[in-house]
C-alpha cells in the first residue's frame, strides 16, 4: 500500500473530544492490525493508518460502539 488512508469524524454538537482520544488511541491499537494515529482539530478527530479507508472505517466504528455505545452516530458525525 503507498498512501495511508484518512478519515475525519466531527462532533455534531459542540463538544470536548479530549478524553475520547486516548481510549480510542488504545482500542484501534491492539493485536496485530496496522497502527492507527488518532489525533483532534477541534471538534474533529482525525484517524490514519496504513491500510484501505473501507478498513479503517470499519475499525473505528467498531471502537465507537465499544466506548460510547450504539448511539454515536446521532453525537458524531463523518467529516
């Protein structure tokens, strides 16, 4: 794979993303699949890793509905 793929996540309502971003840090990055940096702008939380974006999509949903559970689509949204 030659590029890493990107994806941005922002807040629907203003809010403080901080405390998210290490338990999302340490769920995508355990076991064996490729390293995934998560990082904040804002409201936003910006995910890459080198793998295909469908993946990376995949792992961070899955994290999401771990953290804070099925209703994170209605506080979340794809940038």
């Amino acid at each position: 794979m030659s590029a890493d793929a990107i994806i941005h996540l922002e807040a629907a309502e203003p809010t403080s993303v901080g405390p998210l971003l290490p338990r999302l840090a340490s769920r995508l990055n355990r076991g064996s699949e490729p390293h995934v940096a998560v990082t904040a702008a804002g409201d936003g939380i910006w995910f890459r890793s080198p793998t295909w974006q469908p993946i990376l999509i995949a792992r961070v949903e899955d994290a999401l509905d771990d953290l804070v559970g099925l209703s994170w689509p209605g506080r979340y949204v794809w940038a």
